[in-house]
C-alpha cells in the first residue's frame, strides 16, 4: 500500500507540475499582415499607392551636368543658384531635381498635389536649394506657385518669346480636353521687373488657349500687367511638314512689362528635324523690332536678330545630351555668341 500511494503521489505532483508550466507557457503572436506597395495604374504609369490610403504617388526628376559658353558665363546661372561672378568665358553647373505628384479621387475629380525640388551648384560651395513648383489642382482650379503660360516657347533655345519671370505664386482655372484648353489666372508679378517707379507688389492677369487639330498645334497667350499697366500678347503654332516640325510664333507688348519685355515686336521660327530615332536638329531664327529697353521705353529704330542650332541626342533610355550655339547681333550693343553642353539622366 505505501508503495502504491507513493507512485499516486508522484504521478499527481508530476500532473500538477504540467499543469502549472503549461499554463505559463509563451505563445508567439500571429504577425502582422505586411501592407506591400502596390502599383496605382489609375493616374499613368510611375505612381503607386501610399500604404494605409487611397492616395497614388509617383516620383520623378533629373540630373543634369551642363557647361555653359559665354562672355562672362558664370553670370548665366547665378538665376538657377549660386554662380560664382568671374570674367570666364565658360562655366560648369550641376542640377538635381526631384518632383513628388499626389493623386486621390474625389466627387470634384481627381485631387492633386505637386512639390517640386531643385538643386543647383555651381561648385562645392556655391549652391542653392530651391521651390521650383508647389501647388494644388482640383477641379481645373489651380493654386500655388507654379510656371504661367508664359513659359512655354518654341524650343526654348533660341526663341525669346517668353517673361523674364514665369515662376509666380498664382490662383487659376483652366478648362481643358484632349485637343483643347483654355484658362485665366491671376499672378502675383512681385519679382518681375518694374518700369516708372512702380514697386514689387505687381498682380497681373493673364489668359490662355490652346489645342491641337491633326498635324497642328497652337496657342494663344496674353497677360495685363496692373502696375506698369501695359500688356502683352503672344501666338505660336507648330505643324508637322517632311522630316520634321516647323514652328512659328508672334509676340507684341505695348511697352515694357512683367508678361513681356524685350521688344515691342518679336516673331520667330524653327524647324526641328528628326534626322533618326535618337538625333534631332533644330535650326531657328528670330527677329526682334524696337528691341531693348531706356527709361522704362521700348527703343524706337533698334532692331536684333538671333540664329541659332540646337541638337538633340538620346544616348540610351532616360539618359540624353544637347549641344546649342547662339548668335545675337542688336543694333545698340555689340554682337553675342554663346552656346552650352548638358547631360541629363531622367527618372
């Protein structure tokens, strides 16, 4: 009997001991469900869904080398940050730029959101980081800071057909289609230039149009400036003809102001050939009447002419090289040539 009494002890102490370690045993938690990055084809290609919201996301931008050619080139690219004045006639400038697009549905349509980066250097201690663009866009209402109608051009080489200043903190709509846009903006003009004593606190209205019908294209641009209380308007119009594009515009301005001032009148053309795949050249001129500007007045009897050739190479995808060669020749001032070499890598 002890012995029988000993071995049910045993056998309940050993039980109870279970019991006590199963009950502290540690159970490993389910792990989390891992949210993975998927692709938003909503918007384009490039975008992707923000974990956690219903908000598309794309992120894109350059790197860009470029080697200025001038008469005291290093004065080129003091606007884009940080040259350094010298009496050089060639200049070496780096840029970075990144632009972050958000897109979201809504009952007024898509909402989007748009910050653009820029970096620019022209050596390790001469640099500046800029706002290039920020700005939200709902409905066909714009608002922010962000690039006028203005700053469109031809191939923007040789043409001078646009403002001094394009970049303005702006309210604007615009109604637009697949082959049609048109719009009204008002712009604050607080950087641009002031004639007759007028101080930075210039507001400016500005309207556009545009579209395209088969092989055409066009634009019409106008803008009012309120201070200097002068105005500019400006048409442009491409049409493909052979191997290639021809391009023409027009711009008038009834005297200085911030939308337009380097000459009264201004018209210039080009034609851009594709010579294969990967190469284009774009041989341009353009003329300018009453060029210049004394005593806040376009000069009367002073006319310039620019030519010009720019070409364009794609090295492989994403990663392409453009070599220009300017010639300006006014009437009031000595002859100009310049040109640049870039290299820009797009992602």
């Amino acid at each position: 009997m002890k012995i029988k009494s000993l071995l049910l002890g045993s056998a309940a102490a050993l039980a109870a001991v279970s019991g006590a370690q199963a009950a502290d045993a540690i159970v490993a938690a389910e792990p989390e469900p891992v949210e993975y990055v998927r692709v938003c084809d909503a918007y384009g290609t490039g975008y992707f869904y923000i974990p956690g919201t219903e908000t598309c996301l794309k992120i894109n931008g350059y790197i860009r080398f470029q080697v200025d050619v001038a008469p005291n080139a290093s004065s080129i690219g003091a606007g884009g940050g940080g040259s350094v004045a010298n009496d050089s006639d060639w200049d070496a400038r780096t840029r970075g730029q990144v632009q972050f697009t958000a897109k979201s549905d809504t009952e007024y349509g898509p909402l989007t959101g748009v910050i653009v980066m820029q970096f620019n250097a022209d050596n390790a201690s001469a640099q500046k980081a800029i706002l290039d663009s920020a700005y939200i866009d709902i409905a066909g209402f714009r608002a922010g800071l962000f690039y006028s109608w203005w700053d469109d051009g031809l191939s923007g080489e040789t043409d001078d057909i646009g403002s001094p200043v394009t970049l303005h903190n702006s309210l604007r709509y615009q109604y637009e289609t697949e082959a049609f846009y048109a719009g009204i903006s008002v712009d604050e003009l607080e950087d641009g230039p002031f004639y007759n004593g007028e101080e930075p606190n210039n507001v400016g209205v500005a309207v556009g149009l545009g579209g395209k019908a088969g092989i055409f294209s066009y634009q019409i641009t106008a803008g009012y400036d309120t201070d200097n209380e002068e105005g500019a308007v400006r048409a442009m119009g491409t049409v493909a003809v052979g191997p290639g594009t021809l391009g023409l515009a027009v711009v008038y301005a009834s005297n200085p102001n911030a939308y337009y001032n380097k000459a009264e009148w201004a018209i210039a053309a080009e034609y851009a050939i594709k010579a294969t795949d990967k190469l284009k050249i774009t041989p341009a001129v353009q003329y300018y009447d009453n060029y210049g500007v004394t005593a806040g007045e376009f000069n009367d009897d002073v006319n310039a002419w620019k030519a010009g050739v720019t070409v364009d190479y794609q090295i492989v995808d994403n990663f392409s090289a453009k070599v220009s060669v300017q010639y300006l020749d006014p009437d009031n001032a000595d002859d100009v040539t310049s040109g640049f070499f870039r290299l820009q890598r797009a992602f």
